[in-house]
C-alpha cells in the first residue's frame, strides 16, 4: 500500500493527514488496483472524469474555474509518471481552497 501523504507532502508539506485520509475513505476500493490509483493526464476521457465526479459533483466547482485547478495540478505534477489519484484529487481541491468541505 502506497503511504499517500508522503506522496501529498512532496507538493505541499504541511498536508493535513486527516484530510488526506478523507480522499483515500472517498477513493475506497479504487485505490486497490494500480490503474485505477493514477491518473492518466494524458486521456482527455480521464480528465472529463476527473472534472465531473470529483470536481463538479464533490467539490461542486464547474467551468473555467475546474479547468483551471486541472491545468495547474498537471503541471505541478509534470515531472511525475505516475501521478497518484490521491494526490492529484488533494491539489485540485487545494487549489479551489475547497480542502475544509472535504
């Protein structure tokens, strides 16, 4: 099992562990499989995903605003292959200061 907030910290160190915890509980059983742990940046159809389930339906954030989180997740995560889900869903909400509704 991959230690999440490790993986978070590389982005922003003073990640809070509960909050974290709250994105993995959101995650569940999707985390179990590799595939599925990561986000395929390079799959539009991925990416729509992203922005319907997490962005719009969780974080109830749409348009401009959602894409704008997205573009500035991927590339602060650039230089990461395999970018974890769970990280990428905590700078999302991060950058929408949507972390205290989670």
């Amino acid at each position: 099992m991959m230690d999440y907030l490790a993986d978070v910290k590389i982005y922003d160190a003073g990640a809070d562990e509960a909050t974290v915890n709250k994105i993995v509980k959101h995650l569940g059983i999707a985390l179990r499989d590799r595939d599925s742990a990561m986000v395929s940046t390079s799959d539009p159809n991925e990416l729509a995903r992203v922005k319907t389930n997490w962005i719009g339906k969780k974080l109830g954030v749409t348009g401009p605003d959602a894409d704008k989180a997205m573009e500035e997740t991927i590339a602060a995560m650039k230089g990461d292959r395999t970018k974890s889900r769970v990280t990428f869903y905590y700078l999302v909400a991060k950058h929408l200061e949507k972390l205290e509704t989670l």
